[in-house]
C-alpha cells in the first residue's frame, strides 16, 4: 500500500482494497471486499461492510458504519454518528441478507453529524443533508436537506453555502464565484 497510515488498532480483512494515502484511525475495521478509493480519510471506530465502494478523497468522521449497499463517490464528507440503513424491515428472525438495497450517495455530499440516511435513497452531487436529518426519498443535486422527515429547504453551492437566487433563478457561490440557475427543481452551474 502506497503511503497508507494504520493505526496499529484498526482492522483491515484480507480482500480489503485500501487506495493510496489513505489514513485509518483507532478501532476502525475495514472488510473483505471493501474497496476505499486514494486520499480517504478514514476516522476511529468506523466500520465499512463487504461490497461496500469509497471513492477518492472520502472523509468518513468518528463512529460511522457504512453498511453493505452504500455507494460513496469522490469527495464525500460523512459526519460524526451519521447512520446507513440496508433493509427497510429488519427482524431479528428473518434473514434478510442478500436483498440488501443499494444506497447512493454522489460526488461532494456532505452528510452532517448524527444524520440517518434510510436505505433505498439517491443523494444528488453535492446536497447537503443537515445534523440529525432522515433522509428518507431521494434529494436532488445541490438541495439542502433538514428535518425529521428529511424536508429540502433549500439549496448548496458546491463550497457548502446557501444559494440565494434571485428572481429570474441565478445566484453565486459567495466562495468560489461560481454561478448556478435555478430551474424548476433543479439547479445546474454554469460553465
């Protein structure tokens, strides 16, 4: 592995793929056939389930557990205690493995601390779903998403502030300077 730091606690199974510097932390456990993308930061007491995919420069914060069926592309950000689900009706007697439902969470999504993200759901590139929300349908790209059920309030630049349009649907990330139109229930950035 190419500059990979290990915590000596954290345990990595056989058939895990671990990309370039990555880091994991204390007490985390990555399992067969995980696959981490290059630059994840992985933080303590993580567990990321067979099957599961990484993408690049994914930074996983303190106790989450990514389960089998998440899908986790570039540069997504997933908050401390933030939670995964894979089967919308779990009984403890009835095995239900193998009809995991697939979860996929797109390019630069934050996921805020303590927020849980029912199985089954798509999250849009760069949405951003609030502390302790629940997501529970699909949010689109760049929506800001809060609440118990999760509600979009909004929408988020992909530096992570507030779009405010104006009345003919443009607004401009404060940041960044990249500007975004507003149509309907979508938003796109210019080119």
């Amino acid at each position: 592995m190419h500059d990979v730091f290990i915590h000596p606690t954290a345990m990595i199974d056989e058939g895990a793929k671990i990309g370039a510097k990555c880091t994991i932390w204390h007490f985390s456990h990555i399992m067969s056939g995980a696959s981490l993308g290059d630059s994840c930061n992985i933080g303590q007491n993580v567990m990321v389930a067979p099957r599961v995919i990484i993408g690049n420069n994914v930074k996983i914060q303190n106790n989450v557990s990514v389960y089998e069926g998440v899908v986790c592309e570039d540069d997504v950000f997933l908050g401390p205690s933030c939670v995964f689900t894979n089967v919308r009706n779990p009984r403890s007697a009835i095995s239900r493995r193998g009809k995991y439902e697939r979860t996929i969470v797109r390019k630069g999504v934050t996921i805020g601390a303590n927020a849980t993200i029912v199985c089954g759901v798509e999250i849009g590139k760069y949405a951003f779903i609030g502390a302790g929300a629940v997501v529970t349908r699909n949010v689109a790209d760049y929506a800001l998403v809060v609440g118990v059920p999760g509600r979009q309030i909004g929408w988020m630049s992909r530096h992570g502030y507030r779009l405010k349009f104006d009345d003919d649907g443009n607004a401009v990330c404060p940041e960044s300077g990249i500007r975004y139109v507003k149509r309907g229930n979508m938003v796109l950035e210019y080119e």
